[in-house]
C-alpha cells in the first residue's frame, strides 16, 4: 500500500513537471513593412514563431519603385541586404540576429564580388550560409537571400 502511494505521488509530480514545461503553441504573426519591397506573388515578407523570424527569399528591388536597383550584382546584393535588414528591424530583429543564410545566384562566377559585399553585412560570426548557383531568379535578379533570425 506504501509502494502504490509513493509510486501514485511520484507519477503524479512527473505529470505536472511535464505539463510545467511544454511550449504553448506558439503564435504565427506575418510580418509586412513599406520600407521594404511588396512581394510579387503569393507570400509574406517574414514570418516569426516563436522567437524565430523566417524570411522569404529577397532580392534587390527598390522599395518606392519596385525597380531592380541596377543591373549588376553589386547594386542588386547591396539593395537586397538592405530589404533583408529593414524587415528585420520592423520584426524587432537585427543582421546579428541572423543565423542561417541560403543564397541564390544566377551566375557562380559572381561568388567572390557576392562575398566581398556580404562581409560588409556580417562582419563578426556570420550565420551559417548556403550559396548555389540557380537557373533563374524572380525578375532576372542576379541575387535572392532567404535568411533565418533567432533571438
């Protein structure tokens, strides 16, 4: 009768101990900012869960206009990393907030101008990163960026 009691009180702490600890179901907010560029189909700037901010894949149109910014990969990656931080500033997040970085380029010789230009935005720790060379990117960028972000 002891055994069955400590053994009742017992599972009824693990109980409570699991339940103290399980996540809430976490709310999903969409994220949408002017000071970047509307998307141009079926799909958020970002979407944070959690402590986690998803971005979809940016490139580099200019917000007031919905131009490319220019022709070249160097306008194009600059205009992108700066659609990718005024979203995270409106979400709360900053580029070292960042932690997964996956890069579209329409041409793999661009890798070395592309680096140069992203360690301007990720001087210190950058995030992990995947860079592959695509067939086509939206619009006929030269560049899309998709980033992940944890606080």
């Amino acid at each position: 009768m002891k055994n069955s009691i400590i053994l009742l009180f017992i599972s009824a702490v693990f109980i409570f101990s699991c339940s103290e600890n399980e996540s809430p179901i976490q709310k999903k907010t969409t994220i949408n900012t002017e000071n970047a560029p509307a998307a141009v189909g079926v799909y958020s700037q970002a979407v944070e869960v959690g402590n986690t901010l998803y971005l979809s894949g940016q490139i580099g149109l200019i917000p007031e206009t919905g131009e490319l910014a220019g022709d070249d990969l160097t306008a194009q990656t600059h205009q992108t990393l700066q659609n990718i931080e005024a979203i995270l500033i409106a979400s709360g997040y900053t580029l070292s907030d960042v932690v997964k970085s996956q890069v579209y380029l329409a041409d793999m010789d661009d890798y070395s101008t592309f680096n140069d230009i992203y360690v301007q935005y990720f001087p210190n720790n950058p995030p992990a990163r995947a860079v592959v060379e695509v067939s086509r990117i939206p619009l006929d960028a030269k560049v899309e960026i998709m980033i992940t972000a944890a606080k």
